[in-house]
C-alpha cells in the first residue's frame, strides 16, 4: 500500500513539475514580446511567415476537405434526427463549439506539433542551439517565439476556414447530393450563433495553439544527446497536446455553458 501511496506521489510531483517547466517556457517567451528587442525582427519576422505558410496554407488541402466531410454528416444527421427542430442552433453547438476547435488542433498537431518537435530535437542533439547560444542570440527569441506566433494565428486561421467550410459547404453538398429538405438552413444558423459562440471559439483557438508550440518546443529542448530519443519525444509531445487540447475544451466549455 505504501509502494502504491508512494508511485501516485511521485508522479503527482513529476506532473506538477513538469506543468511549472511548460508556464516558464510560456512567460519567458512572453518576455520577449513584452521586451521587444529590435535586434533580429527581420529574421523573427521571416520566420513566422514561413511558419504560418506550413502550418496554415499547406494543411488547407487536407483541413478543407476534412471540414466538408463533418459538416455534411452533422447537417444529414440531425436533419434526420431533429426533424428540423431548432436544427440550426443544434449545427453551431456542435461545429462551432466543440468540432471545430479540436479537429482543428488534431491537424496542427499532426503536421507542426509533430514537425516542430523533430526541429527542436535534431538541433539540440546536433548542437545547433548551442551554437546560436555562442553566437550571442537566444533561442527563446529566434527559435521558440516565431513558432509561438506563426502556429497560435494559424490555428485561429484554420478555425475560421474549418467553420465556414463545414457550414456553408456542408450545405451545399447536402443540399447538391441528397433530397434531404434543407429550408431556411443559413437563416437558422445565422439566427441560432451568438457572440459567446464566436468568442469561445477563438478562444479555445487561440489557447490550443499555445498549448500546442509550448508543449511541443519543450519536448524538442527535454531532448538529449542520443539521436534515438527523437521519435519517443515527439510521440509524447503528439500525445500530450491532444490530452491538453481535450482538457482545456472541456474546461472552457464548462466554465462559459454551465
């Protein structure tokens, strides 16, 4: 019982440790933004472009057909079910609230959380981070805040782009393939969003995509010396922002619907 009472302690700790080690890789890129240095903007700046071209525009072939397949299997499901009873509202609960917050963060995690990881990690176990470091520049500045930038507007981008697309375009397709009466379907939707809608949706948006860089750059900078931790570190770090992301929609959902 002890031994038990023991492990449960133990990795309580470790996981508040570890929590604490996430919130000061947060505030120390925070710290850059607050300080605004004007040394290095223009490779800052190159940086977060690239970043959003990769994790935005390249995963739009795979985000928008994706977003048409869940809007047009919720519009056929419950115009089946609520036999168009308040069938509008029940569409933005489910696309705008939950769906579409963390299937989008499911594709950035795949794509950048997963390729950000591997980055960070062949640097540090090639040396590459020490040597911007005995070159004078911070890689908090040069490596982990551009991502920070570039994979929390793509989030909310490709949340955006997810909404529209499972909505519009998920009523186009039923509305073109199937015999299903669609009615007055826009002006329900359009009646049934409320700005707490929008609001918590960039919301969870906005804090995924925090969660996501931070999680993932911590996990490539926890990597060592040996080459082969590379894949278990960015396995942990796909693993862990998807439980965050889920977390964090349950609690934001709790606290503003309950």
């Amino acid at each position: 019982m002890e031994q038990v009472i023991g492990y449960i302690g133990r990795k309580t700790i470790d996981a508040f440790t570890h929590m604490l080690d996430l919130f000061a890789l947060f505030y120390r890129m925070l710290a850059q933004i607050r300080d605004r240095p004007q040394a290095g903007r223009a490779l800052i700046r190159r940086i977060v472009i690239e970043q959003l071209y990769f994790t935005a525009v390249q995963a739009l072939p795979i985000l928008i057909p994706v977003a048409l397949l869940v809007g047009s299997m919720v519009i056929v499901q419950f115009a089946k079910l609520s036999g168009q009873y308040d069938f509008g509202r029940l569409s933005v609960l489910l696309v705008i609230r939950e769906l579409g917050p963390v299937i989008t963060a499911l594709l950035v995690i795949l794509r950048s959380a997963t390729a950000v990881t591997i980055e960070i990690s062949y640097m540090r176990v090639l040396h590459e981070l020490d040597a911007l470091e005995m070159a004078g520049l911070d890689p908090i500045r040069v490596v982990c805040l551009p991502r920070l930038i570039g994979i929390t507007s793509a989030m909310v981008g490709l949340f955006i782009v997810f909404d529209l697309v499972s909505l519009l375009g998920g009523y186009v397709v039923v509305w073109a393939a199937t015999d299903i009466p669609m009615g007055n379907f826009l002006y329900q939707i359009a009646k049934a969003i409320i700005p707490a809608d929008i609001g918590v949706g960039f919301l969870k948006a906005m804090v995924f995509g925090i969660v996501i860089t931070v999680t993932s750059l911590y996990r490539g900078f926890e990597t060592k010396i040996r080459i082969t931790e590379v894949p278990v570190a960015t396995s942990r770090s796909a693993i862990e922002c998807f439980f965050y992301c889920l977390v964090i929609n349950a609690l934001i959902s709790i606290a503003f619907y309950l």
